[in-house]
C-alpha cells in the first residue's frame, strides 16, 4: 500500500534468513546507505534475525540487489522521478531505479512484501514497475494551534515515506502560536509562542531528516487573516486596534494584517527572506483562507485606500496584499503557493491554488493555467472514514479536463488541523487513513475497491507501529488512565464501537479552548471503529442471506456479548469520574443489544412483532443514536435495519 502501477505474480520464493544481505551499485550516496541500514533493521525486527552491517561484496550472490543510475536532487525537488522496478526471483531480489528517492519507494514496497509461514520467512517471487500517479503527495501538520514537538514530526515523517507521500507541508503560525524562530524579528515568537516554538536548528534538523527520506518540507505562514500571534507582539500592523493576545480558542478570528500599511511590507519582507534562507524548498505558502474582512470593513482609513484604488471589495484588497507578498517571494526565488481564496486571475501562472473547496474549484483554476493541489475530501480532522477519503480523486473521473490541464491538478495532501489533538494522540488522527490517501494519490485510479483497502490498510496500520507511531499503542493508554488503572477490555469493546462527532461539531458538544486536557473518552475514540465495521458488514450479509444459520449465530453472538459487557461497564463508568459523561453509553449498549435479539428473533422465525413495535423500537433508536461527550454509537443505523425487516415480516 500504495499498489504499485503495475504487478505480476510468478512462481517461487526468495527465502529470508540470517544469511540475507544487500549489495550496492551504480550511483550510491549516503542518503541511500543510510536507508538500506534502516530497511534492515526494520526487517530484522520482524524476523527476529541479526544480520550482517557490512554490505556484500558480491552482487550475484547478495539477497538484494540495487542499482542506481543516478543520486538525484540530495534536497528533494517537485517532479523528481521516484520510479522503481522490483523483480524477486528464488536467486535473489533486484531492485532498479533511476535515483536514490525511487530506490528508497521500492525499498518500502519489498517490506510491505515479507511473509512468513511454516517453512519460515520469504519474498515471493513478482515483477514490479512502479511510478506516481500524482507528483505532489503531502500530508499538512498543523503546529500552531496545538504544538507537536520534534520527536512527533519525526515519526510521521518515517509514516510518511514508509506511504510514499513526499510532502510535509508545515503549518507554522496561527492566532493561537507562532512556531517558529526568528533571529530577524525574534519578539514574533517570543511574545507569541507561550514558548512552544521550533528553533532555526531543530527546523534544519526537520528538513535534513524529511530530505533523507525523500520528503519537501513546505512551510505555511498563514496571512493577512489567522494572524493574532503576529499582532501580539507588533499590533501597529494589524487592520484594528489592539492590544492583542494569544487566542485560546478554536475558530475564526477578526486579527488581520493591514494590507494598507508599509509596516506590514517592511516586517514581512524582512521575514520572507529569512525564511526563505531557512527553508530550502522552491514553494512557500502564505494560507489566505477565512479572511471575513471585518477589521477592514470597520477601518476607515482601509475603507479610504480601498475607495482611491478603486476597490470595491474585500478580495480584491487582498489580491493587492498578495501580489506584494508575491514579489518578495519571488525576489527570493520562490513561488507562492495559498488557499483557494488567493485565486485571481491576474496572478502569474507559476502561483499554486490549495483547494479545500473541491474538484471543481481546482479544475477551474487548471483550465486558468494554474497549478493547485486538492484538500477537499481529505481533511482528516474532520474523522471520517478511511472509505471516505479513499473514493475521492483529485481529477474527477468524468472530468472535462484535457490532457494538458489535467498535468496542472499536481496531487493532494491529507490535512491534520489541530484544535483537537496533542502529541499524545495526534497519531491516531493522522494514521491509518492518511495511508489510503497515500493510495490514492500514487496508485492508479482504477484501485479502488474499498473492501480490500481496509484488509490492507488494517496490515499496514500494524506495520507503521515498527516506526514509533502511536496511534494504536496510546487507545489503551487513555482507557486505563480514564478506568483509574481497572480492567478496560469492556470499555475498549465500547471504544470500537463509537466514533467522534463529525466536522466540527464537537465544538458545540464538548466545548473546550487549547488549553483543555485532550484526555477524554472522545480522544480515545477513533475514526473507523473496527468492531462497528464488523457488526455493519455481519448485518448486511445476514440480511442479503437469510436462509444462512451462521450468519444469525455471528450477529447473536455479538449482540450477546454487548448486552454482558454494558453491564460490567455501568459499574465502571458509575466509579470513575473521567467517565461520567459518557455514563448513558452503558445503558445505550444494552438496549442495542436488546433491540437487536428481538428484532433478530423474528426475522430469523419469520414472524411478525406485536402492533406498535417497530415505531416504538425506531423511537429508542433515534434518543440513542444522539450524539453523547461528543461521541456517536456507529451501529445504530444497523440495527434499525434489522428493526425494519423485522417489521416487514
């Protein structure tokens, strides 16, 4: 996962044993010994075997093969080739590419391969040719609003490239932090930051480590809007009155940078260019996004610019505000990369549209002659399902597009916002969906049965645990932390089947500011809650099937074991604090389990329930079904499935 572009099975099997070694030809650099070195002690790892740290010696006779004709860019460039070919034979596995980056995606390609049975470990024998889809493929983290240290950036990097995504884009100010040092101008992170902020060092320490694997590093500074933690400390910039400070809170703010003011031009030269030093990739993105315009609305000196330059209304103050922005950025030789809200046909072509509005919205900007990028439908803070991702494309399957504007749709990125997550659980928001947008973004398009995405996905969410990702391990850590250290297996059966609201709705149900604890049950609960995925399809087949005994036997049991754990898990919930507010879910788990065996009992007899049953039963349903701490029961609508047939006996 991603599927390769091209795949043939053959016969046979290259044994893994402790005698497995790797040799190196062609045009070898330290990036690409240092990622065989990591391969293999991720393969040990899984093998429980110990192998040889010298390379071999003789190449017909080493275990693995690579050869590379070329290191490539050592700073990884938009465009560059990741292609690969792997062919494993009994003799030996060879892996061909053309740089040190299109070895490093067939190395990771020959891990996901590994197996194992009764005669021990083994690559089996195939034929890959492989290439991207999409040459942009990223994942947006966003730092601001919630701080996530180095050592978090670092292991979602290592998900990153175990993918294939090549982007890190990095989202770095915001009205609740400005993260990032600035020798320049250093009262920006200093007065708005509460500390928590990347120095120059560590940021470097990001890009050398991203670029060993193969990944940009794209830094966002989000203007003239989101702007509070810049007028913190220099509110003569600022489109209103101050003073300002830090904001606590999730949503959208009034802060915004006068555009009217050559104070604001003067700093934020003065900030792009030592920025631009810093961060070595050819785009910056400077956001652009939900700027309401209320301070400019209210200035009446704004008011007054706007009337002498003829503008008559906010966007195209803001297309003046960016066209400034731009020549800076160009003066130190990067293109300018923002939101939808930038898009004005008066921009140079070179300027790439990020679109969290939808295809359309990209292909419009394509048929312009603008590069863009696609967010819409891969907004992972939201929580939907990895199958919601999975089935949108940045190129609409009926698209209108020609060849030649399609090229400009350049890829996605998944985007982590963060008003709700902490180092503590960030991963578990990030992963592993963001691997079935990874798929989508380097596989081709006709890849795209869902089913066989989640048996993958649930092998490669095991995988990415090797890489010190902690979006399984910490589930249990919150349970036992909420259970006061009691026996979660109960709580963890309920945990798979709830999920958090969607969108952002849990700002009304569960409000919070950034300081709050992100330490509740709604934090332990995750998207894709694998023991409703289960109930769900066990339903569908059993409806589609009735004339199965095993397939009522399979619901029953489950519908059983809820009604025995909710019982236990009432005692619980009743004892421990921490779980007060989700109290009514033990209650909810046993009448589900009730409806369901009675609903179950006349399907299966094929009778019909007494008058009034089914309204009275699709009435329970429906107070159940309402969302509770911010969490929602994702069987509800099954069961009224089987309330429903049920009733049309």
């Amino acid at each position: 996962m991603p599927v390769p572009a091209s795949v043939q099975w053959k016969d046979g099997r290259l044994p893994v044993d402790r005698s497995f070694s790797v040799a190196l030809t062609g045009k070898v650099d330290e990036r690409l010994r240092n990622y065989v070195f990591r391969v293999e002690r991720r393969l040990e790892g899984r093998t429980v075997f110990e192998f040889s740290r010298e390379p071999a010696t003789d190449s017909s006779k080493a275990s693995l093969l690579i050869e590379t004709s070329s290191t490539g860019n050592a700073i990884p460039r938009l465009g560059d080739d990741e292609s690969y070919t792997l062919e494993i034979s009994d003799a030996q596995a060879k892996l061909t590419a053309p740089t040190t980056v299109g070895a490093m995606r067939g190395l990771e390609t020959l891990l996901q391969l590994l197996a194992g049975d009764k005669a021990g470990f083994y690559f089996p024998a195939v034929s890959i040719s492989d290439s991207p889809r999409f040459p942009w493929r990223g994942l947006m983290i966003d730092s601001a609003r919630h701080f996530q240290p180095v050592e978090v950036i670092k292991r979602n990097l290592d998900a990153m490239a175990a993918v294939k995504l090549n982007v890190l884009h990095w989202h770095l100010t915001e009205d609740q932090g400005f993260r990032v040092e600035t020798k320049k101008l250093p009262e920006l992170y200093q007065m708005g930051s509460d500390g928590d902020y990347y120095t120059q060092d560590q940021i470097r320490e990001i890009i050398a480590y991203a670029a060993d694997r193969g990944i940009r590093v794209m830094p966002e500074f989000d203007m003239p809007g989101h702007a509070t933690s810049w007028v913190v400390s220099h509110p003569e910039i600022a489109s209103g009155p101050g003073p300002y400070k830090i904001e606590r809170q999730p949503g959208i703010f009034d802060p915004t940078l006068d555009p009217t003011n050559e104070k604001t031009y003067k700093l934020l030269e003065v900030f792009f260019r030592e920025m631009s030093q810093l961060f070595p990739d050819a785009y910056m993105h400077i956001g652009g996004d939900e700027n309401e315009g209320k301070q400019w609305t209210a200035n009446p000196k704004i008011r007054a610019f706007m009337k002498e330059k003829g503008f008559k209304a906010n966007h195209e103050l803001q297309t003046y505000f960016n066209t400034r922005i731009l020549k800076f950025l160009q003066k130190d030789g990067k293109i300018m990369m923002g939101w939808d809200e930038i898009f004005q046909p008066s921009l140079p072509k070179d300027v790439v549209i990020h679109s969290w509005r939808g295809q359309k919205a990209l292909a419009d900007a394509a048929r312009q002659g603008y590069s863009g990028v696609l967010s819409n439908g891969y907004y992972i803070d939201l929580m939907y399902p990895a199958s919601q991702h999975y089935v949108v494309d940045p190129i609409a399957a009926d698209t209108t597009l020609t060849a030649e504007e399609q090229k400009r749709v350049l890829g996605g990125e998944a985007t982590m916002w963060s008003e709700w997550v902490s180092p503590e659980t960030i991963d578990s928001r990030i992963w592993p969906r963001t691997a079935a947008i990874a798929e989508r973004l380097w596989s081709p398009r006709e890849v795209n049965q869902v089913d066989d995405m989640y048996r993958r996905l649930s092998i490669i969410s095991g995988q990415l645990e090797e890489l010190g990702l902690t979006h399984k391990r910490n589930q249990d850590v919150l349970l036992r932390r909420l259970a006061q250290n009691g026996n979660i297996s109960d709580l963890k059966l309920l945990v798979s089947l709830i999920e958090p609201v969607k969108e952002y709705r849990r700002y009304q149900q569960r409000p919070q500011s950034m300081l709050s604890p992100l330490t509740g049950l709604v934090d332990a609960a995750q998207a894709d809650a694998a023991g409703a995925r289960q109930f769900n399809q066990l339903v569908a087949g059993m409806l589609a099937d009735r004339n199965s005994p095993k397939n009522f036997d399979a619901v029953r049991s489950l519908l059983d074991q809820w009604r025995r754990s909710a019982k236990s898990l009432g005692t619980l919930m009743e004892s421990s604090p921490g779980l007060f507010e989700a109290k009514q879910f033990a209650n909810d788990l046993d009448d589900l389990g009730a409806i369901g065996l009675e609903a179950l009992s006349f399907i299966e007899s094929k009778s019909k329930p007494p008058s009034g049953w089914h309204d009275e039963k699709v009435a329970a349903l429906k107070a159940i079904a309402k969302p509770k701490a911010a969490l929602e029961l994702q069987v509800v609508a099954s069961i009224k499935s089987m309330v429903d047939a049920a009733g049309n006996n």
